[in-house]
C-alpha cells in the first residue's frame, strides 16, 4: 500500500502480534504524484512512534523507513539486510528489551488506547514535510512525548449540567459514553480513548463535559441518581429544572 496509508495502529499491531521490527519503504519525498505527499506522513508517524516506543521501553531502532524509487531493487535488499542484522542483534520483541510478555502486552494495550489521543494532541507536526533531515530528530523530543502521557486527559461529564441529550454519546468513536433517554450520561473511563468529540460536541448551552488534567476524575454518578425528572413543558418553561 501506499505509505500515506501507514497508521501508528498498523505499526503497534504488528509490534503487539510480536514482530520484532518493522520497515516501511515509500516513494521517494518529494516524488509522490498525488498532493497529498502522503510519504511525509509516514515519515513523521514513523518519528513520533519511535518516541512513543523510548517512552514504553522499546527500542526504538525496530522500526525504519526508507525512502525509495521502484527502480532501486538493490538499494531496497541492502538496507532491508542492513534492518534484519539490525533487529536480530537487538533480539526478539521484549526479551531484547528486558520485558516479560505481560508487561510487553500491557504497555503495547494502554498505547494502543492512546492512539486517538496522539493523532490529535500531536497533528500539526505530523502533517509538516520537513526536508531538512537533521531537522528530523528534532520533530518530536523526548520531553515533548513525556508531557503528553503526563499531562494526558480524562473526560468528564458534570451531572449537574448533562441534559441527556444522546449527542456525545452518539459521536464516542467507541461506545465509552453509558447513555439513555432522559439519563445522565457517564464516560467510562476504561474505554474512553481520549478523542476530546464529547467535549466538543456537548451543545454550549449545556456546557456539561469537562476536561480534566492532572487531578482524579469524580466517581461516577450512582445508577439511582442518573434519571432526569422532566416537568411537562409549559408555556415559557424549561425542558429540565
Ligand atoms: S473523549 Fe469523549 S468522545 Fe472521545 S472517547 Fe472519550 S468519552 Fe468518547
Ligand atoms: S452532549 Fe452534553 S448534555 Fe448532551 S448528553 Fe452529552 S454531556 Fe449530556
């Protein structure tokens, strides 16, 4: 496939199913006859995910990209015998690490939760087309990528001010919002992937999802006190009071 296609999802996957590296080889930059230059983006999610592997314990060096003409087979078979050397001194996926299997799975999950998070925390930089390849490394620092899992959101809805409207519930990319006409709504916390839509769709007259940094989200509502008791519409009145 094109390498425009190339997803931080695609190369956590295979990481997850326990390939010990992965190469990605694309066309030339600067070559691509669409306008989209989609290989630039590869490039910068190849960038950003060997940050994210530093920051999980994974050595960064499984993963390449390659940059290349479909007339440079040899080029192409030397730098892929130039990876597997590469990879098999580092050893297989975790081992090479230091990781047991648990511990590998469960860094490589919670990523995989955070993906969302990334893509969007993180997509002014990976649209960028940086020519300068010294300039590469400097795309995403280490400390930037500390931040970012520091510094990570939750999403929380106020039972005070939710009108059960069902838009952000209808929206959740993955099902984390527990909804229900005329319940308040909750996001379950263990799915939410922190995609920010419910924060951005809540209607601004409800104002009811917050963004939570750095401090513990509340407890959820009790499933007793979620029912919104409407009174008949009257002339004049509102829908909840
Ligand atoms: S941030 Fe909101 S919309 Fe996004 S996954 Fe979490 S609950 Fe769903
Ligand atoms: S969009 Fe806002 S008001 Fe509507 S159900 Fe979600 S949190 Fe409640």
């Amino acid at each position: 496939m094109c390498t425009g296609r190339v997803d931080l999802a695609f190369i956590l996957r295979s990481f997850y199913n326990r390939i010990d590296g992965v190469y990605i080889a694309g066309c030339r930059l600067d070559e691509c006859k669409y306008i989209t230059h989609g290989n630039y983006h590869a490039l910068n999610t190849v960038l950003l995910f060997k940050k994210v592997m530093e920051h999980i314990g994974l050595n960064p060096e499984r993963l390449r990209i390659e940059f290349m003409s479909s007339a440079e087979g040899s080029r192409f078979a030397e730098t892929v015998n130039d990876f597997v050397r590469k990879v098999r001194t580092i050893g297989p996926i975790g081992k090479g690490e230091g990781l047991n299997g648990n511990e590998l799975t469960s860094r490589l999950n919670q990523m995989m939760m955070l993906i969302p998070y990334l893509k969007i925390a993180k997509r002014e930089k990976l649209s960028s087309h940086l020519k300068d390849r010294e300039a590469w490394d400097q795309l995403f620092t280490r400390d930037e990528i500390e931040t970012l899992f520091r510094e990570l959101p939750s999403y929380y809805i106020d039972p005070d001010k939710c009108q059960a409207c069902m838009t952000c519930a209808k929206r959740c990319p993955v099902d984390a919002i527990l909804s229900g006409k005329n319940l308040i709504h909750i996001v379950d916390q263990g799915k939410c992937v922190k995609c920010g839509t419910c924060l951005e769709v809540c209607p601004p007259k409800f104002g009811a999802v917050t963004k939570i940094c750095g401090e513990p989200v509340p407890p959820p509502i009790p499933e007793e006190k979620r029912t919104i008791v409407r009174k008949k519409k009257e002339k004049g009145q509102t829908d909840k009071e």
